[in-house]
C-alpha cells in the first residue's frame, strides 16, 4: 500500500488546523489575561573604577564588566531588597511585597531584572509593577542604593556607580506580553491541529488497523 503524502493531508484539513491555532491562540492570551498586567521602568548605571596607568584599558573595561556581573547578582539579595524599600523619599508601597520570607524573595525576583552589558560596565536594570509610578520610585530606589552604597558589596571604597539614564517607563503593560504567548499559542495549536489531522486521516487509520504484512 503507498505511503500517505503528510503534506496533502495536512493541506486537506488545514480548517481544522487552522480552528486547533487559534482556539489555542485565545486560550494562551486568556490565560495571559489572569495575570496582572505590568509596566517597566528601567535604568542605566555605569561603573567607573578609579584609573591606573597600570592597567591597559581592555583589562579595565572586563574588570568592570565582572564587578557589574557580580551587582547584578547583589539586585537580588534580601540586603539589597531591604536597603531599596527603605529609601528615603520614594514612597514605595511595603505592602506590595508579602511577609512571608519565600514569596517575598520570589516576588522581588519577579520585580527586578538586571542585565550587564557586554564588553561594557553598563548595567540595565528594570523594574516590573502593575502601578507606572511604583515601577518608577523602585528604579529610582534601586539607583539610588546602587550609587551610595553599590561600592560596598564589591569590596571597592574608590569604585563609583554612576546613574546615566533615569527612569524610562513603558507606555503600556509589557507583562506578559500577549503578543508573544498568543503567537505561541498558535503555532502550538496549529502543530497540534496538524497531527491530529493526519493521525485521524481515514488512510492513516487503515494503515494502523491493517500493517502492511512483509513476511
């Protein structure tokens, strides 16, 4: 018996591929919806480490770039958690974040994103919040303890961590982003269409109830 062409079968039922996408589109958006909706705020800070004449500036820049990895890992730390939400002037509200010690480090994890230019001592750190302008003091918090006291948890009392770009918020939620999970949402269910088409073809199914026999 011939061997089905996949393809055509696919082409055949391509409504019913088409329905199992965007059935899964809405779904993947519907879901997005449940969650809270999110602006971001983001910030650029530089890390200026104090000059030498001995040191080429290829080694100045990676050194840089390793002590901005290693404030990037600092961001998330309860320490730093702390000294943020208790800066003064910037109205942050405490009761955003939970009591409990898990969900609120798990929370601020969720809040905070930082990312360390490469071949640079840039840092981009950006907030997440549902209100535009707690996503905003947050950033604003952020750079403020990162410049006064960033220094600190890197071990150099002469390193200085510059702010040189302040808050830019987002004009419309970016979390989660609908756009990505509904496109997801359709090649998956248009993947899953697709076989389910092909398995519940009537050739298909006459080759699984009826094998070819070799013998």
């Amino acid at each position: 018996m011939p061997q089905p062409h996949f393809g055509k079968i696919a082409l055949k039922g391509w409504k019913k591929i088409m329905l199992f996408g965007l059935l899964a589109m809405v779904v993947a958006v519907g879901l997005s919806l449940t969650q809270k909706l999110k602006y971001s705020s983001t910030i650029r800070m530089l890390i200026i480490q104090p000059s030498s004449l001995n040191v080429d500036p290829y080694t100045a820049i990676r050194s840089a770039e390793q002590i901005g990895n290693n404030l990037a890992q600092v961001v998330y730390t309860t320490d730093f958690f702390t000294k943020v939400t208790n800066a003064p002037n910037f109205a942050i509200d405490p009761t955003y974040f939970p009591d409990n010690d898990a969900k609120r480090r798990k929370l601020w994890s969720q809040t905070v994103s930082v990312r360390v230019e490469n071949g640079t001592g840039l840092l981009n750190i950006t907030v997440y919040h549902p209100n535009k302008d707690q996503a905003t003091a947050i950033a604003q918090a952020i750079g403020y303890v990162m410049t006064n006291q960033g220094a600190n948890y890197v071990g150099g009392t002469a390193l200085q961590i510059k702010l040189v770009d302040e808050p830019l918020v987002s004009n419309f939620p970016v979390k989660p982003n609908l756009a990505v999970n509904g496109f997801t949402g359709l090649i998956l269910g248009a993947l899953f269409g697709a076989i389910y088409v092909i398995l519940t073809d009537k050739s298909r199914k006459y080759l699984v109830e009826h094998p070819p026999n070799f013998a």
